[in-house]
C-alpha cells in the first residue's frame, strides 16, 4: 500500500502494515519462527549493527509482530509501535524506557488497578516517586507537579465510574512541567479517540481488551514517536524481552480489521442499555459518557467520537441488592474482563476494588451497591431482559 497519509481510517485498519511475501498470500502470514537466517557473515553483521534494516531474532523482529505495529500506528497516528506481551508489559516498557532513580511520576487514581500496583509497589522500590491525583482535577495535576516530574499517567474513561479528562489541557500541562503524558487507551480505541493528536507523548494499549475483541489472547503495545517509541521502547523490549508472540500478533492484526465496526456497535448497544438503566427506579446512578447526565458528556462528546462500551450504575440496596442483579443473570458473563463480544458484568467493590480499604473506595466513588457492565455485541434487548431479572 502506497502512503498511509492517503488513507482513511478503516482502509488502514484493514491494510496498513502488510508486506506480501513472495508467495501472493492475499491474508497475513504467521511467522512462526525464533530467528533468522543470513546470506553471508557480512550481512549477519551489518543486520545485527542496524547498517541494514531487517529481521534478526523473533524478541525484537518479527514480520507478523511488525505488521501489527505498523497497523496500529497508523491507526493511533504514532510514527512508531512497539507490540508487548501484555497491557502490563506495554506500561512497564514505556516506564522503563522514559523513567530513572529520581525521577517523579503522577498517575490519576482511578486507573486499572495493577498499574496502581505497579506504580506504587514496584517503580517506587527502584526509586521513582509516585503521587496520585484526582483524573478530572486539572489545578490538582498542576499543583503535583514537581521539578522532576518526567511522566503524567491517565486512563481515559476511567474504570469503572467513566470520568474524561481533557487531554489536550493534560498535555499542555505535562509539557509545560517538562514531563510527558502517556494515555491508556483501552476503553476508546483508536476507533474512538486518538490521543496523540490531541498531544499525548505515549498510547497505551492492551490489546487484549477490544483490539482483540473476542477474549483470545493476552498482549499489549506502547505507540508514540520514532525517538521514544520506535528507539526506547523498542530498545527496552529488545533487552528485557516482554515479547509479542507472532501468533497472538496475528490474532490482534485480524482483530483491528474489525475495530471500528465492532466499536460502532459496542457503543450503540451501550447507550441503549445506559438509557433504560437510567429510568428504572431500582438504580440510583447511571454512569455512562454517553448520557447528558454524564458530567463529562460534552468533552466526550467533543474528544471522542464514540461513548463507548462500558458503563456502570448504582443499584439502591448496596451490596446484596447489587450482587442479586449479577446472580440472577442467565446470559451476560460474571467476568471482570472487557472488551468483549460477549457482555460482562462485574461488581467492583469486591472484586476489581476489592484490595482497597473502605475509605479508598469511598475516595474513589466505588459503592457498594455499583455494578460494571462491559456491553457487547448480543442484541440490546437480551443483555436489557438479563439485567432487569435482578432489579424485580
Ligand atoms: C486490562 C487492562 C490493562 C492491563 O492489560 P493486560 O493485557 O491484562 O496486561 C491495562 N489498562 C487497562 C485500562 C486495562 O483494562
């Protein structure tokens, strides 16, 4: 395919990246093959010193893998992607290759919570100060700002209460402090949101959530500049190794070929069931970014061009009226899991949010009456006819 510039969103989502072999295969290969093999010593080594571009040995070089992470960049907008064998390995590369002992990072409170534990448990032990803040509260990211202040961490929407923050005015901030700001894109997709045209340093993915789409495998990326993706990411994925394996590389290549589709409709069925949520008197709350009730709802509505598929609410009677609802279900999955075909529900509080004290969960606005529901693509009515035989 001739230059990406020329391209919409979903010709790339089907095309970009591909390289044919020889052989005229019409879909992507699968290489699955640990290393490669050289014409002469000559170019063994000019492979190896990077004189020639070229593949090597599968942790860093894999016609599958690459294909997948040019894919993805095109869709994210980033010169460069760097595949990893999960959202935690993509977190962790991105920290390992922008972050150093003394270094200070401020990540919003409601993010998935390993990257809580990893940010507070692991990056603290090797030196790297940690403070978290309030995702929506720009004046508070400005006030924890601190001279060495490197990176600003969000996930936007946040699970599982849905709050946006402004990227743009995050970015402006971050750069304004001398920091970059990385986002986790899971919930949007590039489908949905792009971050780095909105300013974002860094795009997080785990690729196990919708970009594979129908629960498969577990993988992430890091997507951003040639410099910082394509040179320190890479060179951190290259020597510690968390490594994309070529065929869950083309199971996520086949999934981003369906990702604005399958968006399109997880945010349709989405908004359905956040509407009758929204009028049945058993529920107290209904947040979902696509309501005009959503505090949020026009900054989604501006920095997204979907709401997306999850949502969560509040049933009135806390935690045993909560867990009625779940039990009662015959269809929907009891998963913490997202992104899915198949719809998944969830009570945080004892479970996802399970490890915070009382009062962090207050902190945080997680309930103990709230349910997560991670909407798929069944027909609206059903997952409806399942939710509503718990709120009798
Ligand atoms: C699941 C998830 C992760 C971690 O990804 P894994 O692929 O499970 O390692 C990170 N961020 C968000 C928002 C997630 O939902």
């Amino acid at each position: 395919m001739d230059s990406y510039d020329n391209y919409d969103f979903d010709t790339l989502a089907v095309r970009a990246g591909q390289v044919r072999t020889g052989e005229g295969e019409h879909s992507e290969p699968i290489f699955t093959t640990s290393s490669f093999a050289f014409g002469s010593a000559a170019e063994a080594a000019a492979r190896f010193s990077g004189e020639i571009p070229g593949n090597i040995y599968s942790r860093f070089t894999n016609p599958t893998v690459r294909t997948f992470q040019d894919r993805l960049a095109a869709l994210e907008g980033g010169e460069a992607c760097v595949a990893t064998a999960s959202g935690m390995a993509a977190i962790l590369a991105a920290c390992m290759a922008t972050l150093q002992h003394g270094d200070h990072l401020i990540c919003s409170r409601s993010v998935f919570g390993t990257t809580t534990v990893l940010f507070d448990r692991y990056l603290r032990r090797f030196g790297i100060e940690v403070d978290f803040v309030n995702l929506c509260d720009l004046d508070g990211w400005r006030v924890a700002l601190r001279p060495n202040t490197r990176m600003l961490f969000v996930e936007t929407p946040s699970n599982p209460l849905t709050e946006i923050v402004d990227i743009a005015a995050l970015a402006e901030i971050a750069h304004a402090g001398g920091a970059l700001l990385a986002v986790d894109n899971c919930f949007c997709t590039p489908a949905l949101q792009r971050p780095l045209a909105l300013g974002a340093d860094l795009v997080i993915h785990s690729a196990t959530k919708y970009l594979d789409g129908q629960g498969r495998a577990v993988g992430g990326a890091v997507v951003g500049g040639a410099e910082i993706v394509g040179k320190e990411v890479f060179g951190v994925l290259r020597t510690a190794g968390p490594t994309m394996s070529p065929f869950n590389a083309w199971i996520f290549l086949k999934g981003l070929e369906t990702l604005s589709l399958r968006m399109r409709a997880h945010c349709a069925n989405a908004l359905r069931v956040a509407q009758w949520l929204a009028e049945q008197p058993q529920i107290e709350q209904v947040y979902y970014p696509g309501l005009d009730t959503h505090p949020q709802h026009m900054l989604a509505g501006s920095q997204q061009s979907g709401y997306g598929g999850i949502l969560s609410f509040v049933v009135r009677g806390g935690q045993p009226a909560a867990w009625r609802v779940v039990d009662a279900t015959r269809m929907i999955s009891i998963t913490a899991n997202l992104g899915d075909t198949k719809t998944t529900i969830t009570h945080p509080g004892t479970t996802t949010h399970g490890r915070l004290s009382p009062q962090q969960r207050a902190e945080t606005g997680i309930s103990d009456g709230l349910l997560r529901v991670a909407v798929g693509l069944e027909s609206a009515d059903d997952i409806i006819a399942d939710l509503a035989r718990g709120l009798g």
